[in-house]
C-alpha cells in the first residue's frame, strides 16, 4: 500500500450510505503507543459504545516518509492479535500489539495500527447513512540510544502554495501542530491542530498558505511540537 490511509493520526468517517445519519459506535485508546527496546509489546483499549455488537478489523503497516511522500506497507515485523473481533455492546477488549522480528530496532521504528469498524449489511436502511469509523493510530519503535530529532526547516514555492518542509537528521520523529508563519510581522498562513509528523532520517512537506505575495528571504515559525513551543526561522524558496 503506497499512500496514507485517510490521513495520519486521525479518526475518519465513512458515509456508505445516503440520507440521515446514525451515530458512531467505536472508540479506540491510547491515540499513540511508543516501545522503547527491550520493550516490544504495547495494548490498545477498543470500546463499543453502541447498544449492539460490532464488527472490527485490525491491521499493521510500515510507515516511512520518502521525499515528503507518506507511505504504508504491508509487514510482518509486527502483528496485532486478534486481527479481527466482535465487540460486545458497552464493553472494553484489548488488543496486542507485538514486534516480533529478532532483528534489533535501529533508531526508532514507526508503524500505523489501522482499526475498522466493518458495516453490518443486515443494519442497511432506505434514508439513513451509516458511519463507519477508520482509527489510524501511530506505533514507535525506539532504540534507547536513539537520538532526538534534529529538522531542518525550510518553505518552497510551488504551484501558487506555500509548503512547509521538515528534514530530519535525528533518529527518532517530531509531531508538528497548531503551525504559524510570519513574514514582517504579517501572518502568511495557520494550521490550527495536528499538522503531521515528520520520522527520524525523514522528510516531510506540507501546504501551509498560499505563496503568491510571499517574499523572498524567510520567515518566522511557530508551532507545538512534542517537546513544547516551537520556534524557528526558516528560508524561502522557489521551485
């Protein structure tokens, strides 16, 4: 699998049918599981808040980021068990996550849990819309000896928007929100939440504003990262 799955960190609903909509039903915690080596196993909490059993299928993939580009692949390195399950109404399952290749984590590792609420056909009524919920919960890896992330910060031109990019030479990820860009005391743009993550030895870009009355030079950032108030001047770009 080549692409992202609906966005990263992020619960998306399904609308398979058309006309009124009934309520979600599934909840899944913590929102982000970290393992630090020897550690290799973690638990995600799945909730059924409907007043009937569900359907749920759960699967692992690799997340890398290469040339900015997100991507999900299959993998055999960890495993979650059980893969699928009926959750009974108002009751609490816990699921295993497991890394169970030999081979010793270099850096830090990143994975994606992708849990789905499968449609029940026999629910399928004329004027009504069932929401059927996607989690896609972020899974670390990490060597103790991992070293902190260390990005490089920098906007391009491209196409009429403005991006934002992140190159990092540390080992393990930065996750990027609430992103504000200032040029002369002017706002170029925001991004109010979760913007993404940029992995260890990875890079990411993300459109921020439009780049038409942008001048060259740089200009301010200001963001929250995992590790507080983010701060930086940053170099602009064309392409």
């Amino acid at each position: 699998m080549r692409t992202m799955l609906y966005g990263i960190g992020a619960m998306s609903l399904f609308m398979l049918f058309s006309g009124v909509a009934q309520s979600a039903s599934l909840r899944v915690s913590p929102t982000n599981l970290e393992m630090i080596a020897p550690g290799s196993a973690g638990v995600l909490t799945l909730t059924n808040e409907a007043k009937r059993p569900i359907n749920v299928q759960i699967r692992v993939f690799r997340w890398t980021q290469i040339d900015g580009v997100e991507q999900l692949e299959p993998t055999n390195d960890v495993i979650v068990s059980p893969p699928s399950t009926t959750l009974p109404s108002a009751k609490e399952y816990a699921v295993r996550v497991v890394r169970v290749t030999k081979k010793p984590v270099a850096g830090e590792e990143g994975y994606r849990i992708i849990v789905d609420e499968l449609p029940d056909p026999s629910r399928k009524r004329a004027g009504t819309v069932a929401l059927v919920v996607r989690y896609s919960i972020p899974v670390f890896f990490k060597d103790e000896d991992a070293s902190p992330p260390k990005v490089a910060w920098g906007l391009v031109k491209s196409k009429g928007a403005l991006m934002l990019r992140a190159r990092n030479t540390g080992d393990t990820r930065l996750r990027l929100a609430d992103v504000q860009l200032t040029q002369g005391g002017r706002v170029l743009g925001n991004r109010k939440g979760l913007v993404g993550y940029v992995l260890g030895e990875s890079s990411m870009e993300w459109p921020i504003a439009s780049g038409k009355s942008v001048s060259s030079g740089s200009a301010d950032l200001k963001a929250q990262s995992d590790f507080g108030p983010l701060n930086a001047d940053v170099s602009i770009s064309g392409r």
